[in-house]
C-alpha cells in the first residue's frame, strides 16, 4: 500500500494520512447552496475531491470509503428567487416554489458535475432533512453553556470554545479587527454566529424551542456530518474561502456538541480560480458558469484536465490557451487508447504522484510519458485513475476517432521515414498533414496534433492511403 501524504490546513504541514477506521474511511466536502448554476470555481472542489476519493478506493478498497457532500437548500438567496416568481404571477406558494427551485438547480448541478466525470458521492443530503438535528445540536450546545437565545435568536458563544481560531490562524480580537461580521445588538460579542433565527410569515420556517424559525447556515454541516459519519472523521474540506468563517465556526459548534470526539482529523482546502490571470468577477465580464463551457462546445473531459493541471493548493488560471492544448493531447491519447483493452493497474509512478499531495499534475507527466512511450493499455488505466479517458468520455472525440486514427499512424510512418533518412516520404506527409487541415507541433513529449477549422477528412484518408497506413 502507499503511503498517502496530505496537506492538513489545520496543522499547515503536510502529513501521513492515517485513516481512523481503514474499512471505513470518511470524508465530507461542503456542497453547493442551490439556487443558481455552478460557477467555475464551484467545480474545482469537487474534482478535488473527486481524485482524492479515487485514489483513496484505490487503495483501501471500493467500499472502505464514504464520500458525503450536502446540497445547503435553505438560504436567504433561494428565498429570494422564490419570491420572485412568485411576484413574477406564479400561483404557487412558497414552499412550492422553493421545492421548485431547488429541484431544478440540483438537477442542473448534477447534470453539469457529471459532464466533469466526477462521481456521485455516497450520500447527498439535503439541509431540510436534517432540520430536527439542527435543532437537538443547537439545544444542546445551550445546555452545555455554548450557546445563548437572545430575541429569538440562538447565538454560539465563540468566547465558550478557547480554540477558536486554529484553523484559520488567527485570534478572535484579530478576526474582529479584519472579518465583516454581522452587528446586532443582542450578540454579546461581534464574532458570535447564529445557529437559529427567526422566520416571518413570508419565509419558510419550523417550529422550534425558541419559536419558528430557520437554521443558520453553520450547524447545517455540523449536524449532517455528525448524523452520516459520526462525530469523529477523517477528512472535511472545501474551496478556502470556506475556511473562515465556515469551517472555523463548524469546528467550533462540532466539538462543543461531542467533547473529546475531534471532528475531522484532516482539513483539506483548495485555492481559488482566476480566468486569463484575473479574479472571476461579474464586474470584469469574465464570469461564466460550467454550463456556459458545456454550451460553448468545450468537453467536460478538457474542463477536467485544465482543472487538474495546477496543484489544488495553488491558484488556477482557467485560460482558452490551456483548454485548447488540453483539447489536442486528450484528442491524441483517444486515438492511442482507441479499441485498446486497459491494464490490469495504473502506472505505479502515477499512484506515487497523487499520494503525494493529490500531486495530479504530477500524475499527467506520467500520462504523457505513457503515450510517448506508447504504452496505451496502462496509459487508459492509468487516465482513468484521474477520472479522464473514461467510457463515454470519448463522445465528444468520437467524430474525429477515425481521423485520429489516421493521424497517429501517419506520425508514425513520418517518424519512420525520418528514422529511415526518407525525408521526401516525410516532408509529403508534412505537407499532406497542412493540405487536409491537420496542425502538428513537435515537442519534447512527442507531436502534437489539431483539426484546424477547414479539416478535410477525405484528404486526410487520401493521405492515409497513399502512404500505407
């Protein structure tokens, strides 16, 4: 078995990972809140998650692991798309429209995820199923001195819990001077977060101790996790915008709830996505969701292999420039792979680099020496370990799968007459590539090849027939 190492944001070192239970092993990601189409940068976590999940199957087995990310559906932003329509001259009310909504935009997540290639987690759950144990977790952290109603609020009383702030790094007179938190005069102290606040008639609401209300979004995922993985498990993670205040006030509430459990043992946190090396921004126009890539005619699969590219630790620039070369060498390894039956098991070199730090950039290196080599058989195996190259994944390329065949075997005959000093055959295989619309570029990992936008594909099979292949 490999040794898997993971940098814990909470104790900033990369470290041994070591499963509390090794038939189970358990892990939580923050999911989407579901009024609106996934950004970009919504996607990055859940392919994150995604390897870390595949490489963890890998080696402790395929049902050793439980996968749990929640879709939070009460939000003051889901409330508001609800009134709206309702406004707009639905006749629903609004539970209904809510429900509507929410259904909808899980759909639409879904749909959007799948074209990743990322699998489905164990348990999705919903923040409304699971409102009773907000409830109970909240009452209990009141009895145990915690937490404070106060004018129909429950408050957590960050000033109860010493450790507040080690996720993050910061004191909680720091994270005063430097955070935008809310002011109400009833909170005893401006870091204190809500855990239940009061509905009127035109929101949605239960019945609670403290009158009806609704949760606050943090003891959603403390009380999800608790009730699918128990209160002590392995890995709890999400982009780092959640790391403060989201994760620092569920570690708080969590471990106030469950003394001496220890909530996650690993925090694993992913940066943030940028687009032509700026922040993705409504303002600048460079804002777009994964659906808008999927229209545009971009392939899930290249979506992925951009995204996989930089390491999750570290900002990543979505650029036109790297989908389109991530687009040719995809294009490149569905014709090696084509009719190929996988390996019995991914390159050992490949597991190395992902058990490093989810190293995935790393990983690709080692696909790309596969396909020079031309080890196709491990190269699919392999891929598929990265979630690329998977059944179905293929459709996009499938138009071209007979030009790609074509092409790599008029390489490997121009390769051959280099090799054999026949460089009239290579040069008219040159020249037959740039007639028929084929771009080639040589590099160090090998050639690598386009369909320009006049690609002739009868030129291409007279080429391939002229020269034998």
């Amino acid at each position: 078995m490999t040794q898997i190492r993971l940098t814990n944001t909470r104790t900033r070192r990369k470290e041994d990972f070591v499963p509390i239970d090794p038939a189970n092993v358990r892990l939580y990601l923050c999911g989407p809140t579901v009024y609106d189409r996934a950004h970009l940068g919504n996607a990055r976590p859940v392919l994150v998650f995604d390897l870390l999940v595949r490489l963890l199957r890998h080696e402790y087995g395929d049902g050793a692991v439980t996968y749990v990310r929640n879709f939070t559906d009460v939000d003051d932003k889901i409330n508001a798309e609800a009134q709206r329509r309702r406004a707009a001259g639905s006749d629903l009310s609004l539970e209904a429209l809510i429900a509507e909504r929410t259904e909808e935009t899980i759909g639409w997540y879904h749909a959007d995820m799948d074209a990743l290639g990322a699998l489905r987690p164990d348990h999705e759950p919903r923040a409304t199923a699971f409102v009773g144990q907000m409830i109970a977790m909240t009452a209990d952290l009141i009895a145990k001195g915690n937490a404070y109603e106060a004018e129909g609020h429950v408050l957590f009383d960050v000033r109860s819990f010493p450790e507040y702030g080690t996720l993050s790094g910061r004191s909680v007179d720091d994270m005063i001077a430097g955070a935008r938190v809310e002011v109400a005069p009833f909170k005893r102290d401006p870091m204190d977060f809500v855990l239940w606040k009061p509905s009127s008639d035109d929101l949605p609401g239960w019945d609670s101790p403290w009158g009806r209300g609704r949760p606050g979004w943090h003891i959603e995922c403390s009380a999800m996790s608790a009730a699918l993985l128990g209160p002590h498990f392995d890995i709890h993670g999400g982009g780092i915008d959640l790391q403060f205040p989201h994760h620092e006030n569920e570690i708080a509430q969590s471990c106030c709830a469950h003394p001496g459990a220890g909530f996650a043992n690993v925090w694993l946190h992913n940066e943030m996505l940028q687009v032509e090396g700026k922040k993705m921004s409504k303002s600048l126009g460079n804002f777009f969701t994964v659906r808008d890539l999927l229209d545009r005619g971009v392939p899930g699969e290249v979506i992925r292999f951009v995204m996989l590219s930089t390491h999750y630790r570290k900002p990543m620039d979505w650029t036109e420039a790297k989908a389109q070369e991530a687009e040719a060498v995809l294009r490149r390894w569905h014709g090696l792979v084509a009719g190929i039956e996988p390996a019995t098991s991914p390159a050992p070199a490949l597991i190395e680099a992902l058990a490093d730090d989810l190293n995935a950039a790393g990983a690709i290196a080692v696909l790309h020496d596969l396909a020079g080599r031309g080890d196709a058989a491990t190269l699919l195996t392999s891929a598929r370990m990265l979630g690329l190259l998977l059944p179905g994944m293929e459709d996009w390329a499938q138009a071209d799968a007979r030009a790609a065949g074509q092409i790599e075997a008029l390489l490997a005959a121009r390769l051959a007459a280099r090799q054999a000093r026949d460089f009239a055959r290579a040069d008219a295989i040159r020249d037959g590539f740039a007639a028929a619309g084929v771009e080639v570029k040589d590099t160090a990992m090998g050639p690598e090849w386009s369909l320009a936008t006049g690609f002739d594909p009868a030129r291409l099979a007279d080429l391939a027939r002229t020269h034998g292949t």
